[in-house]
C-alpha cells in the first residue's frame, strides 16, 4: 500500500480505538444507569445522563474526524466514496484488517448499548407513568379537601 494512503489508514485506526474506547465507556454507563433506575436513584441517573450526553458529543466528533479521514483517503486513492469499504476490503494490510475488526466490535458494541437503552427507555416510562399518576392523586386529594371546605 502507498505510504500515503498508509498514514490514512493508521489515522483512522487511532480514530476507530479512541470510538471503540468510548463506546465503552457509553455501555459501561448504560449498565450503570439501569443498575441506578431500578434502585431509584434518580439523582445518579440525572449525572449518569450528562455523562452520556458528553460522551456521545465525543463520539461525534470523532465520526466528523473520522468522515474528514475517509474523506481524504478516497480522494488520494482515486475512488469514489461508495467504494471505500470494497477498496479496503481488497488490501492485505495489518492497519486495514485492525480498522475491519475494530469496525465489527464498534457494530457489536452499538448494539449492546441500543439494548440497554431501550431497557433504561423502558424504565424511565414506568417511572414516569408512576410519577404522573402520583400527582394525579395528589391532584385528586386537593380537589377533594378543597371540595370539603366549601
């Protein structure tokens, strides 16, 4: 591979690491969010919440830095961009195949994270649903007591 297209390919390999790591720290939170939703702890659920809002902010940029990578190696490699992945694909490189690896455990770790969140979605629903009929009780009681004065 040419050197140039080389120096790409491990830029993107440190970009995909510094995701991978992220991702890691998502789920990680993730785990720690629904461990603190059904102990009803909603004031580490608030910062666990932040966190994550950071974290993905991340992970956002990094996808820019990312897109800017792929964005340049096509341009040098003389591609077109739907074809990145095919090209790579075809180079027998010890960076290409860490960057198809990290890819796939990225996938893998997306999905974890999806299940988890939709677990912790799941949980704050109920709470809400708790909550709002709380108050619609409290509401209930007031209108009474206001009812019994008059």
């Amino acid at each position: 591979m040419r050197d140039d297209l080389k120096s790409r390919i491990t830029t993107l390999t440190d970009y995909y690491h510094t995701k991978y790591r992220l991702l890691t720290t998502l789920s990680n939170n993730e785990t720690e969010l629904l461990y603190s939703l059904k102990a009803g702890n909603s004031e580490k659920v608030d910062v666990l919440l932040d966190d994550d809002q950071d974290t993905i902010e991340k992970i956002n940029m990094i996808d820019l830095q990312m897109q800017n990578e792929t964005d340049a190696f096509v341009r040098m490699a003389g591609i077109t961009s739907g074809s990145f992945e095919t090209y790579i694909g075809t180079l027998d490189d010890e960076c290409v195949n860490e960057v198809l690896v990290l890819k796939k455990s990225i996938r893998d770790l997306l999905d974890e994270i999806y299940e988890k969140r939709e677990e912790a979605n799941r949980l704050m629903a109920v709470e809400l649903k708790k909550t709002a009929e709380d108050i619609e009780g409290l509401m209930l009681m007031r209108k009474i007591r206001f009812t019994r004065q008059d």
